[in-house]
C-alpha cells in the first residue's frame, strides 16, 4: 500500500485538503529521520594553526639523516570533502624565516628549493582519510623496486592528526621521508589547527 492510499485510509476522508495536509506532515516526518553529518563533511572548510609551528626540512646531503633547515610557519588548510572518509587537503604557509641546523654542511641546493617562489614544498596537494577521530594525510609518491626503477603511483602516510569534531580542532604532526639515491623529508613539530 503507497503512503497516500494509506493516509487515505487511516483519515477515512477523500477530500483533497485532507489528503495534502496528511502527505505534508507524512514529508515533515521523513525529513527528521535525515542522515547525519559524517565526519569527512564536517571537517570540509577553512582551518588554520593557533601559533606559528617548526617545519623541518630533512636530508642525508651530509652523511647522516637529520634535520638541515627550520622554517617557523603558521599554516592554512583547504579542505574538500570528496566521498564518505575522503577529503581532499591543500596547505598554504605563511613562511617564516629560514634557520639552517646544519652549518657544518652546505646545504645550497636545500636553501635555494625553500627559499623559491613556492616555499619549497608548499603548496602540499595531500589526501585525508577520515574517521570520528583521526585524520590521516597521504602524499603520492612513486614506489621503486629493489634496483631503483620507478614501478608506481602509491599514497604514503605524511600526517597523523586527533580530530575533535566538538570544538574543532585538531592535533597531530608531519612526518615524510623520500628516498631515492639520497633521502629528503620534512618533519613538523605537533601542530594544533583550528577551524
């Protein structure tokens, strides 16, 4: 039985004003059992730090693997939801100013990729993963085989954040580390963002 014949039934009346007075407060029911609001949707929007963070630039130009060059940046993030627990994640700096942590090694090259137009690695294109209570950020990459040949595309774990969707925050840090013939990666220390 349709939901029309079925108000027709239980109100015993035909006339129209009924009918309509029936199938609208039958719509309004329909319209509080919506779905929530999942949380790769709520957290969609404009987010930013609540203080300027230490972003590491890492290398092994050096020798050994260790953190070459500081910036103290405050950092805006652009968030899109894209489908259920996907989102995708731009992060625009504010930079700061460029601390070398290496002085005991020339670092140029390194020097000359943050102090570009762009900031070095900014802006950062990533991917999210969404649950109720962590926000994971992926960077593409390509993965090489034993001997160093380029066989694919993959997504690698860049960012872990705490998500608290009460207040909106989140809490959590960057972590990425690329090798090929040398390593290069970038490090923050634990950031807060706010939406």
């Amino acid at each position: 039985m349709t939901p029309l014949k079925t108000l027709l039934a239980l109100s015993g009346r035909t006339t129209l004003p009924a009918v309509l007075i029936g199938w609208f407060s039958f719509a309004a029911l329909l319209s509080c059992h919506q779905k929530e609001i999942i949380p790769a949707q709520q957290i969609a929007g404009t987010w930013s730090t609540e203080w300027p963070v230490n972003f590491y630039q890492e290398s092994d130009t050096c020798g050994t693997y260790e953190k070459v060059l500081l910036k103290q940046i405050s950092m805006t993030w652009t968030i899109t939801y894209m489908a259920t627990d996907t989102v995708h994640v731009v992060v625009s700096p504010a930079l700061g100013t460029l601390i070398n942590l290496a002085p005991h090694c020339s670092v140029n090259d390194t020097l000359v990729y943050w102090t570009s137009a762009t900031g070095g690695y900014f802006p950062l294109n990533l991917h999210g993963v969404v649950t109720s209570s962590n926000l994971i950020l992926q960077e593409i990459q390509p993965y090489y085989d034993s001997v160093g040949a380029a066989k694919q595309l993959i997504f690698v774990d860049v960012g872990n954040f705490d998500l608290d969707l009460t207040s909106n925050r989140m809490r959590g840090l960057f972590l990425e580390k690329y090798c090929t013939s040398h390593c290069r990666g970038y490090q923050t220390d634990t950031l807060v963002m706010q939406k």
